[in-house]
C-alpha cells in the first residue's frame, strides 16, 4: 500500500474567542511597552504542546500546526519546490514573495504573485488618498490548506480588490511595506492581502485583498440598522484588530471611518499603507508635514508630532463617537486651519444625547487631550468586551440606570435614522473632508479638555 494512503489531516478547528488562528514569533510585540497588551489568545512559536492542543497534527511530519491547518515546515517544502514555476519579472518582487511563503505559519501569512490575466470582470471602483481601488473575480482563487489524503492544495474562489499604488510601476518602499504589514500583524479582524499582481497596461503593481461588500463603516450605519448590542460587537472585533496592530509594535496612522470595511456585518481594519514601527523617524514627512483625515487626528498630531499608539486610540474615540451617534465628525464646518487650533482648545464632535453615560465616558477618555491619560488598546478592548456582554455588577445600585440607558439609545437612535437631519449628515460643507491629505499646521496651541463634554450625553430621561 502506498504510505501516502495512510496520511490523514489531523488538524484542530480553532475557537477564534480563545486563540488566535495562528501561532506568534516570540520577536513580534515583545518588546517592554507591547508586553502589557498582549493577550491570553496568542500561542508562541515554541509553545508545541499549546500548539498541538490548539492546532491539532500535521498528517504528513506529525508535528504541532502552526495555525489552523497548517504546518509551516511541510508548506514552506512545497513553496519551494514551487518557486521556478512562477516569476513576476521583477527580482525584488519574486524575493518578497518567497520569503513570505517560506516563513508562512498560516494562509494568511503567504503572499502569491497572481498574473493579471487570473482576474475577470475587472471594475473601477474609486480613487483612494494614493491610488486606485478596482474589484475583480479571481475564479482559481487562495490557497486555504494542504488536502494531505488528496495530496493537493484547497482553493476557492472569491472576489477581491486590486489596490493599486501611484508611481508603483517602478516598485517602491512604501508599496512593499504596505504589504509587509499585513504580513506582521495578526489578520483575524484585519483586511487580508493575498499577493501581489500587476496591470498589464500601466504596468503599475497592484495588492490583491479581501473585498467588503458593505463598504466602509459611513456607509454601513447610513445604510443598514444596528441597536446598541450590535455596536458593541463591532467595536469590540475593531478594538481587538487595533490590539492585533499594536502588539506587532506597529501604529496605523490613518485610522477613520473610512478605513473600517464590512463585509455582512463584520468589520475589518484597511489600509496599513501608514502603518509602521513605533518611533520610525521618518525626517521627510516630519518637514512637509502629516498625513491623515483631520477629524480623526489628535491634537499633537496636528502640531507636528509623530503618531504613536496613543493617537491611534484618540482616532478609535472619534470613529467610536461616529458610530454611536451616526453622525459624521465636523460635518458641517470646514476642515481647516481653523478647526484645528480648535481642536488643540478641546473642541471635540458632539456625543449623541442618549449614548449610554458608561460609553461616552469611555469615548472621552479615547480622545482626552493628555495622550498618557487615553487608555491602551487592551483596555479599551476589555471595557467593549464587557459593554457587550453587559457584563456590568448586578448588585450595582446603578444597574437599572444603565439597561434604561441602553434601551432609551435603542429607541432614539432609531427615531434619529428617520429624521431630516440624517440623510444629509455626511458633508454638508464643502469644505469637510473626510480623505487622506497632506496637512501642515503652524503655530497651534498646547492640547487642553474641554470642561463640558459629557453635558449632552447626561440629559436623557426616558419621560422626554
């Protein structure tokens, strides 16, 4: 009998609530300020009996996995012996994408060069702040797993966006670490990218990723109903992807609305073109000055300082805000010089009158003028995760005031979607905008808080 008849997968299916759906290289995130946010749900490297328990057997080596029906040793064999059946023509490219697939813990951590050609019904979407965004079919489809009886890999088809990248025809840095950061975060509430192709006319290089057919967050509350227990689900998995990002020792930089996709109704953390390392000095933008959607940008931001994972959180308040109440920040002033000084006085978007008072108070904290006074990403996912839960003291004296809270929202937040005021509510100004930009402020004021923020958010009785 063939050896290969007796080889069967062995694999555990992963409980995604309790681990992650691959293991973590000890170097990643380990650093003495990442250690305080790394969770219980990560399983290292070294970890072989967690990670048999977690991930099951390889049916081929009898190894622990190294994520959900994967094994990185087996697979990085079978990449190899892949390698002179494919080039993309370019050295550098070809290079990139083998070591991605040899160092591969899971499917989601190899990148393929797809030809062009592979794509059907290629569709111009829209423009982002640096390129162009297009959906295509790709019918072969990714690699999900090894099929160790059949002795072939599993695919399937899907649709996906191809992002393409200005001047990227002569292939760049920021184009390359754009996808080295999906490489190095872990991608369960994060868009992933599949590989790397390229326009057969403008000869531009493209990433191939996860297409969301509900659009951005703006687009997904505007269009589809959402109560209270939804939302906190939502933030919570967002939280969660923006742990992911800073315990890979990376900050986003232009975390908005616009950057949070959905697919059904479940979100996902784009576009890491500015995501880098904590303290990456990077003199050239430092000068001209910084990228970002002014809304969301923290006040030391907008006065030249670097971004950090406290900006992030300051940028997740104000995304958190959005959501809660509907309603686009400064939709109706212009975005400018102006709102910025502003914004460094403490002038911060309105909190919908009926947000639960433990929400917008936690809203606050995000975007508290002192950066070390804003929570950290695990905090912030932990308060969520027991906002969702209500998870609050059932001995508390304050227990009926907040399911009160909870069911006035409901009720008036759906009052809210049939009123005049919403269907115009996402840029009444011509001058509020809400995509990436170069901006360059001089002369702003020391962030302070504003002293009356949460005035609006206490008013609520369930007799108005």
């Amino acid at each position: 009998m063939d050896f290969k008849e007796n080889k069967r997968n062995s694999w555990r299916h992963v409980n995604t609530n309790i681990y992650q759906e691959h293991v973590t290289i000890s170097t990643i995130g380990s650093t003495t300020e990442s250690a305080g946010e790394i969770d219980e749900k990560i399983v290292y490297m070294e970890h072989l009996e967690k990670r048999k328990q977690v991930y099951g057997i390889c049916g081929e080596c009898n190894e622990p996995g190294t994520g959900q029906y994967w094994c990185q040793p087996c697979n990085a064999k079978r990449f190899k012996n892949n390698f002179k059946n494919w080039t993309s023509g370019n050295k550098d490219i070809d290079e990139f994408i083998q070591q991605s697939q040899l160092n591969a813990v899971h499917r989601k951590k190899y990148l393929e060069w797809v030809p062009f050609e592979n794509f059907n019904n290629i569709t111009y979407i829209t423009r982002g702040g640096f390129g162009k965004i297009y959906l295509a079919e790709w019918s072969k489809g990714y690699l999900y797993c090894w099929d160790v009886e059949d002795q072939k890999w599993e695919r399937y088809s899907i649709k996906v966006v191809l992002k393409s990248l200005d001047n990227s025809s002569y292939i760049s840095t920021d184009f390359l670490n754009e996808i080295k950061s999906h490489l190095q975060i872990y991608l369960y509430n994060v868009i992933q990218c599949y590989g790397i192709t390229q326009d057969l006319n403008t000869k531009e290089y493209m990433m191939v990723l996860d297409y969301c057919e509900n659009g951005n967050l703006r687009n997904y509350y505007l269009n589809y109903e959402s109560n209270y227990s939804s939302k906190m689900k939502e933030l919570m998995r967002i939280a969660s992807g923006l742990l992911d990002i800073h315990n890979a020792g990376k900050v986003h930089k232009d975390f908005h609305s616009g950057n949070i996709l959905y697919d059904d109704d479940f979100p996902y953390i784009s576009d890491l073109g500015m995501c880098q390392q904590v303290n990456n000095e990077n003199q050239s933008i430092k000068q001209e000055g910084t990228y970002g959607v002014l809304p969301y940008m923290a006040p030391e931001v907008l006065r030249g300082h670097q971004y950090t994972k406290a900006s992030d959180i300051y940028s997740f308040g104000i995304m958190m805000n959005e959501h809660i109440s509907e309603e686009t920040p400064y939709n109706n002033i212009p975005h400018d010089h102006t709102l910025a000084i502003e914004i460094c006085k403490g002038l911060r978007p309105n909190i919908f009158k009926y947000t639960p008072i433990f929400l917008a108070d936690l809203i606050i904290k995000c975007w508290d003028a002192k950066e070390e006074d804003r929570p950290t990403a695990k905090e912030l996912h932990e308060e969520l995760e027991k906002f969702h839960r209500d998870d609050f003291d059932e001995d508390s004296d304050d227990i009926e005031s907040i399911e009160s809270q909870i069911y006035e929202y409901d009720v008036k937040i759906k009052l809210n979607r049939t009123s005049e005021k919403r269907s115009n509510n996402i840029q009444t100004h011509p001058q509020a905008i809400y995509t990436s930009r170069l901006l360059n402020f001089k002369n702003l004021p020391e962030p302070v808080n504003s002293g009356n923020l949460l005035i609006d958010a206490i008013q609520p009785t369930l007799s108005e």
